[in-house]
C-alpha cells in the first residue's frame, strides 16, 4: 500500500519518476541540490558529510499506516561542513523547500576523518624532515622515503592536544618492495598530523628504540605465492545457479521476499540501514523492527605502553562504515544471482560520488528448514531452507568486516559478521618481551591484543511500538532436591526480568543462565501460550569491555560498558557513542550515558516506544595464523521470533520430500507437492 | 604410507580385496562371521549389537607411525547380548583368529534400547486391558484403541523399579487420522512396559485426570498444507553443481582433502567417529587428532511433577545414535556431489543390516576466506573458501538430531549441530497453570522446558599424543587506572590456567571471560610467538546442567556437571555416562566421575595422552513457532589452530580476483592466477 501510494504521488507530480522512498537515501542529484543550496548561502566550505536526515518516526509512522491519506514526510538532509580555519557547521537542507533550514557553528568537535583526510597523510609524512630523521635512526635512509607508508588513524584521544586542533595519528611502515606487505615492517615513532596545517606537529618516540627489521617479506598477493610454489590445483569449482532468477522483489529499495519486506538503506557512517520490517503472517503484515543497523564499533588494544592507548578505532563513528565501503564483485564477494546497490556520497570539494555494488543482496540454500521422521514406518518430510544475505564489506584500514543481514523463512533475523585482513602490528627487537601485551606473529611483528566490540541498534516494532525489553535467564527452580517440590531436583525455568527503567536494563551477559533478551509487545499475548508476542536477542559472544571502568576507552565507549542498554526512542539518538566522535575525551561521555543520564535513569521505558542497544564482539589474541592475512574469523546472533506466531511459519515452503503414513502403507513413496520443485534433483536414492 | 601399507598387505595376503583399515566399522561379512562364532559357543542369545572393539591405542599408534614394519593391529568386535531369561553378556570376538575371546555375563545392567525392542511396546500397549481402561476414562473408546500411539523411552530410572528388569516408559498419543500427527494429542497416564514379559507392569496415572483435547489437528505433512491453500509458489530453483566431481579422494574409509587426513568411522552408538586426523603442514604430516566424536547427550526435562523427572534421554547411551540414524538422500538432506557411505549393524536375530547411505560426505563453498583492500590504491585480494562436511542425521522419537562435522581449509574443525523434528509434548486441560515448566504451544498441549546437552570427545594428538590442557580466560591487567602501571586502563591478556590434574580440569564455562580451553603440546614451540602449538575450544552454547547438584540427572549424567573434563586416556573410556547406560541409578555416578575417581583425581594429566570431554547444548524453552514441527536450531562450536601454523595455512587457496600495488601502477587490473579457478563467472564488474 506504500509502494501503491508511493507510484500514485509521482503519477499526480510529474507522471514519471518517482519520489523517492522516505528512507531512501539521497541520490547525487539530491547530494548536488544540497551542496549548490549550501554554497549559495554559506560560501567555500568543505564537505565532511551529506546524506538522509531520516524523518522524523511520528511523521513516518503515520504516513506507514495512512500512505493514501497521510502527508509525505519532508525530504531532508543532514550537512555536516568544516569551514576555513576548521569551523565546524552542522547543518539541515529542505529538499522539498529547497532552502537550508538549520546552518549551526558547532564548536570543540571534530567530525568524521574521511578517505581523503586519511589519503592525504602519508605524502605529508614522506616530506617531514622530523619524521626523515626519525627514520635514519632505525635505519631507514633518506632516498629510501617512498618506501615509507602509513596508516593514518584518529588520534583517538590525547590529552596533550585536546579536541579543538583536527589530528590523525600515523602508524608508520616500511614496503621493501612496492608489492611487499608492510605490515611486516612497522616503524617505532608515531608521528601526529595536523589536518588543517597538514604538518607533523609531533612525533612520539618509544623510550626503547627497534630498528627497521631485516626479516624477510611475508606477502600474500599471487606473486610472492607462486615465487613460493605456487596455488594449490585441487580444487574442483562448485557452481551456484538460479537459472530462472531471484525470489525476492525489488520495489525501489524495498525488497520484498517470503512474506518478509524491507526497505534497504545505506549511510555514509552505519553503511546498510534497514527499515520498516515487517512479515506477512498469512495475510496479515505484521510490523516487525522499525530500524536495524549496526551503529557504531570500537577496537580497543590492550597494550598499555604509551601511545598505544589511543589504538581504539571507532570504525563508524570515526570514519564510517559507509564511507570505506568496498565495491563488491560477483563470484568473488557473493556467489549466484546478485542484485547489486550503489552508494551515493558527497567529497570535500561539494561533488556527488558513488561507490558501486555497495550493497550486495543475494540468496542462499540455508540446509535442512525442518524434518522429521517417524521410527514406526519411516513416513517423513524434510524440507530444505533458503535464507536472504544483504551485506556490505568495509575496509578500517588494515582490517576488514563483512557485514551479513540474513533473513530466515521462519522469521529469524541473523547477523553476522566476518573478520579479515590484517592485523595492525608494531616493532618488536629481537627476543624483545611483550609482556602478554601482544604475540610475535612473524619475527619483529607484535600483533597486540584487541577487542572488536559492535553495537547493534534495533528499534523494534514488534506489533507496533509499544514494546517492553525482558531479561531472560535459564534458572532452577526452588527447592532442594528430595524436598515435595524438587524431589528430583530437576526443575528449571525461563525467569523474567522485567526492565522497567533504562538504569534496570544496564544488563551484561551471563553465560551460566544462557541470558537472552526480549523485545516483547505486553499489550498482545499469544492466544495458545498467553505470552506477550516477541523477538528475542540471542547472542553469545559477548564479551564485557576489557578496558576498565574510568579509564579513555570506558569514558569514551560508553555504549560498551554494558551488553544491553534500552532508551526510550528518541528520533535524534542514533549513534551511541556520540555524533561526532574523534577526538572526544569522554569527558563526559557523550551518546548512550548521556541520553539517559538526560532523560532520567529512572524514567519509565515499559511498554513504549523503546530502542535496544546491544555490544557484542570479540576478543583477539593474535597468533601466527592470522598472519600476514587473517582467515576470516565468524560471529553470529539471532533475533527470533518467540511466542509470535501461532505456529510455525514456514510450513507451506514445499517439502524436497515427503510421504505419509498412509501412502507408507498403500506402497507410495514419492510426494506429489514436491515433484518439481527444489533443486530437481532430489530423489530417496 | 599407512594406505600404501595397507594395499601391499591385501596384495600378499590375498591378491585383491583389501583387509579393512584398522578403524574401519565391522563389514556386515564380518557381523555375520561374529554371530557365527558367538552362536556356536553359546548358543541362542538375542543380539543387542555387534561393533568393532577398537584397536588397543598403542598398538594403533605403532602401526600408524611405522606401517611397513609394525603389526596391523588384530581385528576384533565386542559383542553384546541378552540371552534368555534377560541375561546380559559383554563378549569380544578375534576376527583374526576367529574366536571368542572374552564372554563374561554382566549383572544388574540394561544394555541399549534397540529400535525393535522400541518397536514392540505400541502393539502391546494397544491390548492392555489397563491402558484400554485408562484410554476409557479420557474419552477414548474402546474401539478406538488402534488410533492409539506409544513413543517408547527408556525409562531412564525409576526407584520403584531398579535395574534388574528391563523396561520401558510409554509415552502415549492418540491420532484422530493415522496421517494426523499425535503430538497434538499427548494423553496423560504413563504404562511402564516389561521388555522380557511383554507386558504392562504398571500405569502411572496423575492426580488430576486430562480428557483427550478436543482441538482441531495441526499437522504438517504435505495434504495437511495443500487443504490449508497449499504450498508457496515464489522459490525459484538454486542449483549447486560440481561438474568436475568433488575435491576429494577416498582410499577405504580415508578421505584426504585440501591437506586434511581423516578416516571416516561409524559405529551404532556415536554414529560418526573421525580418527587419526591430521594435517600436512607443506609436506609434513602433522597429527591434529586422534578421535573426535559425539560420546553422550542427555535431555533434560524440567517439569518437576511426577513422572516427568524419567524423561531425561541420553539419546546415545540409551538408544544409539548410529542405531537411529536415517538413511539420507541427494537433494533433501544434502546438496552437490555427495558421497554417501552405508553403515552395517546387527539385529536382535544375529543378522546383519544395513542403512543405506547413512553418511554424507560433500564440499561447500565457505564465502569469503580472506580479503584485504589497500586504502591507498585499491590493489587487493579476495579468496574463497571452501568447506567439507562429514555429517548424520539421526531421530530419537520425536526430536531429530543433524551433526555436521566441517573441516575447513585454514585448519579449523567445526561442529554442528541442528536440531529439528518434534517437540516432547504433555497433555493439559484449559486454563490449566504450566506453572512456568512448559509451554502451551497449541490448545491442550503442554512442550516441557528442556536442555540438550551433548558431550564432545576430543581425543587430542597435537603433534604427538603428549598434550596438556589450559583454560584461557580473557582479563583485565593489574594496577587502577591512573597508576603508572595501567594510566588509560586499556590493559587486557590472556590469562592461561594449566590443568594438572583431573580435579583442576574440572571447569565451567565463564562468558565474562570468553573462556576458552586449548589442547597445547607444550613440547614444541611455534618458533615466532614461542607459545605452545595448540588447538583451541571455542564454544559458546554452554549451558550449565540445571537439574540440581544431587538429584536424578546430576547423578546419571556425571559428564554434564562441568563444561569441560580432562582425564588421561585409557582405552576403554569412550562413554562418558557409562558403558551401559539404561536404568543406571547414578548411585554410584558411571563413566567419567568413576574414571577420575578412579584414577585419581589429583593424578597428573600434565604432558601425557589426555582426553578432553566438552558439554555443551542449548536450553530450550518451547514457543508456538517450534509446533507442530521447528524450524531447525543451529548450535556451533569450533576446534581453531593457535600457534600451531607459523603462518595463515591458505595462502595458496587460489584467489577469485587479485591485483598488487605494481598492477595498479600500470593499469593492470586482472589476476593471471585466478583465471579459469573457481566459479569462473569470477569477475570485478
């Protein structure tokens, strides 16, 4: 009825094209009407970000459940520019007024590093005569400077510089060959770029100095793999083939696909967002989640020797998830019929780019959905499952993730997430101690101690958005065993807690109750087990935030310091750990910690409008095999539905096969309702 | 060499067919030779199974290590069997030698519940005047008694009852129509059924009686589906194809794939066995593991009335999990080019059987195996991985069990597990309190809250059988943050806790940890990080066992007290809840509190041939979305090289797309390596 009422507007405007979706995200034409509205007004600034200011959920809401009658919500975007001399401006452009509406100096900020920001560093470091004469100390000689490289990272947090000049760290390497990894040739010093000046205006030199390494390259590209032996020849292709296409639907950037629908968006700093989710549940469109993206990330390392304090990435709110999004390649990156998005973005200098094949949408085989046999005459069914991956891939520099929203028949919601690349390394000497703080992953090569730790934002909408968050926790039941209650002592149960306050819903994880969560909707029971209707989180990598309590990356991660937090919705709280996050000291902690300690940690959260955050990830001591390229390393959670259908939703998907109990004893065996369908090929051998 | 060996001895010793492979599962040949001798020398006894007795491990080791000139291990099977009267003997039989060897009559046990003694209860059910009058008095009539159905359980123990008398609990349903499913339709009083006498020797009945439901039935064969406006149309066909033939080669039971070395075992109680697995490292063989299996499970129920404390199945110590296994077809249960292997049993009359295509062996592909873009230039590389999967699939009663062993091409060994089929369901009455132990997942039916707990035998041999087991713990450095020894806080290691002993090992599993457990050979250093070369559990399903500590299950299932033991080998301790596990009291605990106690639990296990058993499973409280049949649960678990390689052991996995730095220098854009592999629709777009 959206998309009906979607084409009828653009049919009554202009008879062709049509208005974009609300949550689409801007197109170039849009990104240039923006930069030209903001030029005009405000003169020669640079561009750190343009995209969608998402409407607003009350406007939306209603146009969701009135398109034919309730008005479009306007079309808007968020600016955020640096002015000469670093003057940072958040500022909001009507594109339906075509006018700038809000144009606001925010001062002691410091937005996103972009990939041109980053890009910029490393020639600057070549030039500068400290970090040259830095470089002739370890061994380094001055003709051979091009062979220098860096990554440039945020400079997190330093107190010596504060957050008021735009800094970038370098972590420094040496490419022996132009082909070679670097990552096997870290550099000690540690120089600090100014990104308005763009000079070094600092170098932090290690009190033990570690000369460049003399160990041999450890490469990965195809050269250095066939100067050693070449590829392995033994593996046989496996082909993946929909000959007669995809399942799903495309409406603009809305897919529909086994009774679920979702509209596919994308920003610069989350990358994929994905809205008004819902399931058609026999007939019935049942809202789902409003909103789920992952929001924002932290790599804390756990080598407390100066500076390695501030190596804790921020990957989306430092950089953006979108902006260092890879361009996807079939049969490299996703294999069978893909269906490819592009991303729109702004430069500095004001012009639209984009980045092809963003967004990879793509369906898989998902193995056996369900079976079951009868021991008494083995009459059957087993049915296979399919499963719908929309995914992106951004590269942090010497890390990437590959992000994979996968959507179940059965109304599962699963994302995971793959960890490649490479691991960010420092110089180590010669039998040099690293005190636990690291491993030698190859001669001189210190892979230190890191934690991946994501926060997934859901804003759920599980039939509407009065929902309530439950803590779930598998636990005995009373009584010791041999008394009446627990003669046996077998007893156990699923205990609710209710969370009623965001201070309640500040929850960790705790493996020895197999906790879980619930996004529940308390105002519509399940008419067979009388419990609210809900989605539930399971995730069980989960580990807390290593950093401690009080400490830079505590202060400045506040959305990690708990597994789950839940704020009551508020339409300008996306991103947890702030809305501009380099540089911030924590000081006080913006995001998360700020939103409740504003709206009152005891103010009410139950059955409203409620968003879930929730941190979960990794912890990686690196070892030998991850290098000098890791293989991926997989995590996964699940969001299910419990208690929210009546029965199983996907008993209709037909069957590879199947045969009754009656057609057992009248000496059938093949099941009409399956012939045909799946691969073709399945047959009882 | 081993296989080389073994095709020189069947050349001298008979020209063609090949003696089997010390691992291999007994031949049905072999079965019948078995049965044979057994009934010459004791005459006519009823087969409860015949199995291959494993070689004894260092006469296996030998011969594995020196093949050319150590003996082959002699062949042997053990032998139970019931003779008349209920007798129970555990016998061996020397295949080579073609004797009885050890015949010796075990009192006061009950041996495996076999699918033909499950299979005689219902019709016996069906004639007991007592269960015809129970079926009266809850509305079932007389006539009526052929719709009446029985899942026979062991009994699991009853006091009442003991050991000495074979018996099992008949779980009763009624089936409107013999297609309807009759978990719909639990009844509520329990027969307990003589296996001797055939005959119903007692009912338990509750206190408060359950009329048959009256509901409509929910079913989910495929003429159910089609009356309810049939089956969705909108699946179009995903074809997996390997035109050239799989990536693997057979020898017998070996199969060797991407570096891996495996031989395939199965016997009627574990299903898969996986030995003498290793891993050529660049042209060294190095051992990874000796045997890996599923050793034990049990299923919990926690619904404390009486006599649903019974319901605690250990679905491989009491009916076997190679007993129940299905026979699996292309296309159904697995995709691509599969090789199935058949597996050989015995029946209670001495002849041997047979079910078909009881493994299934095939390759998937694995997504990404590794990426990494430079930022600065784009130059990349993307390589896919691929996957081997050994897998069974087996139904007890109402729930069935899929087990996939993955081997991946980085040295990584993956378990899972999926869990779909029915759930176990009690009758209720409207409006009746579940007091919390279950669900009403459909009118009149109660899903009792359950856990599946599986027991993982890791019998480790990384390089050489000499390991040591250490618990890893994610933690915190020392000092407050401010002090010189930690000023940011961002201190994290790995804390490493050496088992010394059976005792020590004794662990639970810690998530605020992320606790893991490696199997380290502390004889052999990875020559870069100087650490131990090890095999690390990665497992985060690990529910504690909630039957409390003294009660029915904690005494039974002794395994399932901690998440990990470690005990040293002995080459009889292969089941961790006993060797025969029907109506064992608990008093005292079978299986691993036994071997440890015997042993010693302070005995060291530092350095010597150590075993490794994991619990781990799930805990499932039922939802109507799980009825009338689930959508499949994953449950995972990972055995990762840490420090084993020196390096990423794929490098040579051949790429799907590649260009250096120096190709993009010169315009080049394609990767002359990667040409003609993998999918070869391989393109960047």
């Amino acid at each position: 009825m959206v998309l009906d009422r979607l084409q009828q507007l653009t049919h009554q405007v202009n008879g062709s094209s049509p208005p974009p979706h609300p949550f689409d995200p801007l197109s170039t034409a849009e990104i240039d009407t923006v930069v030209a509205l903001v030029r005009n007004e405000h003169g020669k600034v640079n561009f750190n970000a343009v995209g969608l200011f998402e409407p607003r959920k009350a406007e939306m809401m209603a146009w969701l459940e009135n398109p034919q009658t309730a008005p479009l919500p306007a079309r808007a975007a968020e600016v955020v520019a640096i002015a000469p001399g670093g003057k940072v401006y958040d500022g909001l452009v009507d594109l339906d007024q075509k006018k700038v509406t809000q144009w606001q100096h925010t001062p002691g900020v410091q937005p996103i590093i972009t990939m041109e920001d980053l890009q910029e560093v490393e020639h600057v470091v070549r030039q500068d005569p400290k970090v040259i004469e830095q470089c002739g100390i370890i061994g380094i000689p001055r003709e051979d400077m091009h062979k220098v490289y860096c990554d440039p990272w945020t400079i997190g947090y330093d107190e010596r510089f504060g957050t008021d000049i735009r800094l970038q760290q370098a972590l420094m390497y040496y490419r022996p060959h132009v082909d070679d990894s670097q990552y096997t040739y870290p550099l000690d010093f540690c120089p600090i770029f100014n990104a308005e000046t763009k000079q070094i205006i600092h170098i932090d030199v290690p009190p033990i100095r570690r000369p460049l390494s003399k160990a041999a390259p450890n490469n990965y590209l195809p050269a250095a793999i066939e100067k050693e032996g070449g590829f392995r020849q033994d593996l046989k292709p496996i082909h993946i083939t929909q000959p007669e296409g995809v399942s799903f639907k495309m409406t603009g950037r809305v897919i529909e696909w086994q009774n679920w629908s979702i509209h596919v968006g994308f920003n610069y700093r989350e990358g994929i967002v994905l809205n008004n989710i819902t399931f058609n549940d026999r007939g019935d469109v049942r809202p789902v989640f409003y909103r789920l993206s992952l929001a924002e990330m932290v790599v804390p390392y756990g080598n407390p020797e100066h500076p390695h304090q501030r190596k804790h990435a921020f990957d989306l709110g430092e950089y953006g998830g979108g902006y260092m999004t890879n361009s996807l390649s079939l049969g490299c990156d996703c294999k069978g019929a893909i269906h490819y998005m592009d991303a729109a973005f702004v430069n500095r200098a004001g012009a639209s780019t984009i980045v092809k094949n963003a967004i990879c949408i793509h369906e898989e085989d998902a193995g056996i959905l369900f079976k079951h046999t009868d021991f008494r005459d083995e009459s059957m069914v087993v049915t296979r499952g399919r499963k719908l991956i929309i995914s992106h891939i951004f590269t942090a520099a010497n890390y990437e993730y590959c992000v994979y929203w996968i959507f179940h028949q059965d109304g599962t919601v699963q994302l995971d997430i793959k960890l490649t690349g490479i691991l960010n390394t420092y110089a180590m000497n010669p039998g040099e101690d690293t005190h636990g703080w690291g491993t030698e992953v190859y001669p001189g090569v210190n892979a230190h101690n890191h934690q991946h730790l994501f926060c997934l934002r859901v804003d759920p909408n599980v039939d509407g958005p009065n929902n309530t968050v439950f803590q779930v926790d598998a636990v005995r039941g009373p009584g010791e065993v041999g008394s009446p209650e627990s003669k046996y002592g077998n007893a156990f149960y699923a205990q609710k807690t209710k969370f009623s306050t965001p201070r309640e819903a500040m929850s960790d994880y705790d493996g020895s109750t197999s906790r879980t969560w619930e996004m529940a909707n308390t105002n519509k029971l399940n008419p067979y087990s009388k419990k609210p209707v809900c989605y539930k989180l399971v995730s069980r990598e989960v580990p807390p935030l290593l950093p401690k309590e009080g400490g830079l990356v505590w202060k400045r991660a506040g959305f990690a310091r708990h597994a789950v937090h839940v704020t009551k919705y508020s339409d300008d709280q996306i991103h947890p750990a702030g809305r501009h996050v380099p540089q911030t000291s924590g000081e006080p902690s913006q995001g998360l910690p700020a939103w409740i300690e504003s709206a009152g940690p005891d103010s009410s959260i139950d059955n409203t409008d409620v968003v879930l955050w929730h941190t979960f990830g990794l912890t990686h001591f690196p070892s030998p095999e991850d290098y000098p390229i890791m293989p991926a390393e997989p995590m996964t959670l699940l969001l299910r539905p419990r208690n929210f259908f009546t029965r199983n939703p996907v008993l209709d998907v037909p069957p590879s096969f199947a045969r009754s109990p009656s057609q057992v004893a009248a000496g059938k065996s093949s099941c009409s309702s399956c012939s045909g369908k799946g691969d073709g090929s399945s047959r009882l051998v």
